[in-house]
C-alpha cells in the first residue's frame, strides 16, 4: 500500500480500539487521514417488556451487582463496548466488572436480550430504529450530544451521566504518496461529501455530519485514540 495513491481505506473508532486491543506495532500516525466523514451514535436498548424505563432505572439494577448484569452489542473493544465503560464510570461501577456477550450484529444483540441472555445492549440507532418503532424494543438513550432529528430518545447526558461517544467514520491514504497526490484525494473526497447522494445517505442512515480534515482531523484521531486506549484500561482488556 505504500506509495498508493490510487488506494483508500475506510477507517472509524472501531479500529481504533483494535489498535489497542492488539497492541498493533502501527496506528492512524503511519498512514495519511484524509477526512472524517460522518458520526454514528450508539443507542441503549432493552427488551419492551423490561422494567427499565429510564438509564436511572437501569443504573439502579445494574450497581447491585455488576457482573451478574449482562451487556451485549458488537465485539470486544468496540463502541458498543467503549460506551457501557464509559457509562459503568459515570455511575460509580468498576468497568472491569463489567459481564460483555459480544456480537457480529445489531440483530444478534436483539436476539440476545429477547432471550433473556443479556439485560441490555448497545449498538448504532440505525441498526435498532425499526425494532424501536415497532415497539419490541425500548431504547433508553443515545450517545449523542443532542437528541437525533427525528428520534424521540432522550440521549444519554441529558439523564445525568456524561456519554457521549461516537461510531465516526472516515478516509485515509497510503503513507509514501506525495502532496500532490494527497490533495488530489482530498479534494475527491471533500466533492464527494457536498453531492446530494451522500446527504441523502447520511439522512438515510441518521448519520451526523462531522466533516473534517487537515490538522484538525489528525489532532481528533490522536485524542480519540488517547481517550479509547483508557477506557480499554479500565475495562482491563
């Protein structure tokens, strides 16, 4: 890949926390970042005829006994995951007593709470938002740092614990290109993000636009990856 200007790789907070969970010998400082594109918030669900109305009535259950109150959403390390840690920390519970079923899908994680299996999960409002509507699932909040047009789920900070995290996604190229080579991509990808087609799909999938590049977008990766590296600590990962 090196040296490829004809070579993009998509790139978000989930391989981030691969970087660590791996101790990967490279990271996002070894390649070029182009953009970040989007923000996909996480929602918290429970099954329809849970008692958890709220994020205070699930907290409340959840403190008894942390490790006898299964979690699920996406794999081990994931946002899905980060998000429950950061959560377990706002509410005074250690994170690394927290019990995690990780899944390959949103799906999976329903299938896991409407057994019994799991008492909550976590995993990005779009894959959730026809179960929600459908009313065989409750969310109890979102991740975000204002409500979602559209969605009536209170997000998490507005309850009193201060979660807001995001599944972002973004560009990158190859290391070994030149500037030329590298503005070229970044204009490509900058047009890109301004056609109706992309608007209409971050509207589709009730994705946030956070559109960024240049030394902005390098400095938020290497705060991203400070702020998911602690919280894999925490979960003792």
């Amino acid at each position: 890949m090196h040296g490829q200007a004809d070579t993009l790789m998509a790139t978000g907070s989930v391989m981030l926390g691969g970087i660590e969970l791996n101790n990967s010998p490279v990271d996002l400082s070894d390649v070029r970042p182009i953009a970040r594109l989007s923000d996909d918030f996480d929602a918290i669900v429970v099954p329809a005829d849970s008692p958890y109305e709220t994020i205070d009535d699930l907290v409340a259950d959840w403190r008894k006994d942390p490790a006898s109150f299964p979690w699920t959403g996406g794999s081990v390390g994931s946002i899905d995951h980060l998000i429950i840690a950061e959560l377990a920390l706002e509410a005074g519970i250690d994170p690394a007593e927290i019990t995690y079923i990780p899944k390959t899908s949103g799906s999976e994680a329903i299938q896991t709470i409407a057994s019994g299996t799991a008492k909550a999960a976590t995993s990005g409002y779009n894959e959730f938002a026809d179960q929600i509507e459908a009313g065989r699932i409750r969310a109890l909040g979102i991740s975000s740092p204002e409500r979602l047009d559209g969605v009536d789920v209170p997000t998490i900070t507005e309850q009193g614990y201060d979660v807001v995290m995001a599944n972002w996604r973004g560009m990158l190229a190859a290391p070994g290109i030149t500037d030329e080579q590298f503005e070229e991509l970044e204009a490509i990808v900058t047009e890109t993000s301004q056609t109706p087609e992309w608007r209409q799909a971050l509207e589709d999938n009730q994705w946030t636009d956070s559109f960024m590049t240049g030394e902005e977008f390098e400095q938020f990766i290497a705060e991203d990856q400070e702020k998911i590296a602690a919280l894999i600590e925490e979960l003792d990962l």
